[in-house]
C-alpha cells in the first residue's frame, strides 16, 4: 500500500459517504473542508495516495449520504459550523 490508510465507523442508515481533505501548516489555524477527495464511497475506508509535503499535514472529514442528503459536518471547537467551500457532487 502506498499513501495513508482513513478508516472510520459506519453510520447508520448511510448509503455512501464522502470524504474532504484540509491541508495544515500555514499560518492559519482556521481548517476548512473545501476539497472533496472521494464521494460516494461505499466503504468505511479510503487510501489516499496522495502524501503531504515534509512539515505539513492533512485533517479528513468523512460525512454520511442518508436518504439522499449528506450530513455530519459538525462543529468547530468553538462551536462555529464547519465551512466547506465545496460539497462532494
């Protein structure tokens, strides 16, 4: 295998999932989920291939497609919804 290995725990009811990547290191401390890596998994796992830069890492955000919506976005920890700047088609 070569890249990092994401795995996270069914959902229930969930049809598909959809997984953001937010890439760390500058001097924002501000993540926002705007890059959809892969929609529509059927799995609860992913390989992304794709490896940081040396001094930067990545923070994913997997969201659950029930009945037809995505949801699970969730909060920040001051409890400001998380910002996508793009939803997985």
């Amino acid at each position: 295998m070569s890249g990092d290995r994401i795995t996270w725990q069914a959902e229930s009811g969930a049809t598909s999932y959809n997984l953001y990547r937010a890439e760390l290191g500058g001097s924002s401390l501000l993540i926002q989920y705007g890059d959809c890596r892969a929609a529509g998994l059927a799995t609860t796992s992913y390989v992304d291939s794709q490896l940081p830069e040396m001094g930067s890492a990545r923070a994913y955000l997997v969201t659950a497609v029930v009945s037809g919506s995505e949801r699970g976005w969730g909060h920040e920890s001051d409890g400001t919804s998380r910002v996508l700047n793009q939803q997985c088609p």
